[in-house]
C-alpha cells in the first residue's frame, strides 16, 4: 500500500479526487494524509484535544468520501474539506448545547462546560498548547470559529469568510470581538497566576 | 516559550487581516498545535471498507429480495392465466359471472341456494 500510496505523493487534488471516485483506496489515503492536520487544528480547536475530536476527524473524512461524486472543483478542496469540518463541529457543539441545557439551567452552559478559570497548576508546568486551547474554549462558539482559524490555520480574514460562508464584515467584527474577549481571559488569568 | 509570550502571540495574531506569519510559526514551535494520533489514515480507511462492505451486504439483500419478489410475481401471473383459461374452457365465455360460476344461475337457484329451500 505504502508503494502504490507513494504514487500520489506528487498529484494533485483534482487528480487525486478523480481516482478516489474510481474507488482508489491509495489516492484517498493520500488526500487524508494531505489535510489530516488542517481538520485536526479545526475540529481540535474547537472542541479540544480529546479522543472524541479523534472520532469525528475521522467523521469529516468519511462524509468527504461519501460527497466526494458531488465535488464539483468549484472551490479549493481544502476549502471543502474544511466546510465540513466546520460544519459537523459546529452540529456537534450545538448537539452537546442542547444535552446540557437539559440539565443546566443557565444559558451560557458552553461556557461552564469548558470553565477555564480555575487553574490551579503552576504557570510553569503549562505549556503553549494549554494556553491555545483554554483560551479558545472560553470563547463563545461563534467567536471560537473565527478565532481557530486566524490563530491555528493562519486564514486571512476573506478565506475565514469564505469557508464559513459569511461577509467579510462579519468575520471582521467576530474577530474584533474574539479579540477582546481573548484579551480579557488572557489577562484574567495572567493576574491570577500572580 | 513562556506562557505571557504565547498570550501576547495570540493577541497580536487577531490583528490585521492577515495573520503575521513568523508569529504563527513561532506559536506552532512552541507547541500550540493540534495532530490526530498515529494510524489516523488506517482507521479512516478501515471506518470507509467497513461502511462499503455493509452497504454491499445491504445492496445484495435488496436484489435478492427483489428476485424472489419478480419470481412470485411470475408465478402469480401464471396462475392467473391458467385459471382464465380453465374457466373458458369450462364455461365457454370469460365474464365476470363466469369468473364466480355464476353462469347458468338464474335468481331462483340462488335464493333457494342461500335460504336452503
């Protein structure tokens, strides 16, 4: 596998997705190897580094390969790899919202589920990795996204637009607004490790 | 990298409407980055044969169902026609009276039929 695997090392994506659609296992296995950081960066982003992120990576790649007949070049793959992990991590994030507000009574349960504000481990034993993900937890989903994709993917502000489908004035203003809110944790737990 | 230092990073990383490459180069060295664990490839390879083969298992029920169905159907039309056939035979005339045996049967027979007279 890793000999016929080695073939698709240099092709394209539109050569790759054409021999996937013809059922070429290798050719898929090499577009998986391609953007297998790019989903993780977003579906680990926003939900954090847990072994259920693991599982709906591997979702994003499934619902891929079941949508690929439907690829029609229009867009980047990239791009349309990474609709879709947006998508079925945003479902996933208004899934659990919806599981805890019935036990919860407030409205900001997220928020609560990734309750960021008690760190009690030394600021030394934290690495770059926990301040990323604590920090990006403590955001509001739709600020969360926005956010994810300047700080882990390096998306300028009219590709975050584009992949999420939404104005560039929009993305502006969520990303302002991240900002702030990212400004305001950041502080808060700076001034409490002190 | 200490933690105040991937703060600032993060905050600087928001401004303008590009990220500042070196800043998010530095932020991945220092660890602020996200992989899925060894094998990722082969699970999802294995999760898409498994799904293939259950909807081949699926596909291949439906057409021998559908095969028995068409046989059954074959052999009801058979039936049908065989029995069309025997009542013209019998009776001389394919009619709806025909198909009850209701022929040579005028109002009388029947009553004294049904009120066992």
């Amino acid at each position: 596998m890793q000999k016929h695997a080695n073939k698709y090392k240099e092709a394209d994506d539109s050569e790759l997705v054409k021999a996937a659609i013809e059922g070429d296992s290798n050719a898929f296995g090499e577009i998986v190897n391609r953007y297998r950081q790019m989903v993780a960066r977003t579906v680990k982003g926003m939900l954090g580094d847990t072994v259920f992120a693991e599982d709906l990576g591997q979702e994003v790649f499934i619902n891929l390969y079941n949508s690929l007949s439907g690829f029609r070049g229009e867009a980047k793959l990239s791009t349309y790899i990474q609709r879709i992990a947006v998508n079925l991590t945003l479902n996933e994030i208004k899934r659990r919202k919806r599981f805890f507000s019935m036990f919860s009574r407030t409205d900001d349960d997220e928020v609560i589920e990734y309750n960021v504000a008690d760190d009690s481990d030394n600021e030394g034993k934290r690495d770059a990795r926990e301040v990323v993900n604590k920090a990006l937890m403590s955001l509001e989903p739709k600020f969360r996204i926005v956010v994810a994709m300047r700080m882990l993917q390096g998306y300028s502000t009219k590709e975050t637009a584009e992949i999420l489908k939404l104005p560039v004035g929009t993305v502006l203003s969520r990303l302002a607004r991240g900002q702030e809110q990212l400004k305001k944790i950041l502080k808060a737990r700076r001034y409490e490790n002190q | 990298m200490k933690t105040n230092e991937v703060k600032d990073i993060i905050i600087r990383l928001m401004e303008g409407d590009e990220p500042d490459e070196g800043l998010l180069l530095k932020l991945r060295e220092a660890g602020a980055d996200y992989s899925f664990s060894e094998g990722f490839t082969d699970r999802v390879l294995a999760s898409i044969n498994k799904t293939a083969i259950v909807i081949n298992r699926e596909s291949e029920f439906l057409r021998s169902f559908s095969n028995v169905f068409y046989r059954i159907a074959l052999t009801g039309i058979a039936a049908i026609i065989f029995l069309l056939i025997s009542i013209y035979i019998s009776q001389g005339t394919i009619s709806f009276d025909s198909f009850l045996g209701l022929t040579d049967a005028n109002n009388e027979s029947i009553i004294s039929v049904l009120t066992e007279n």
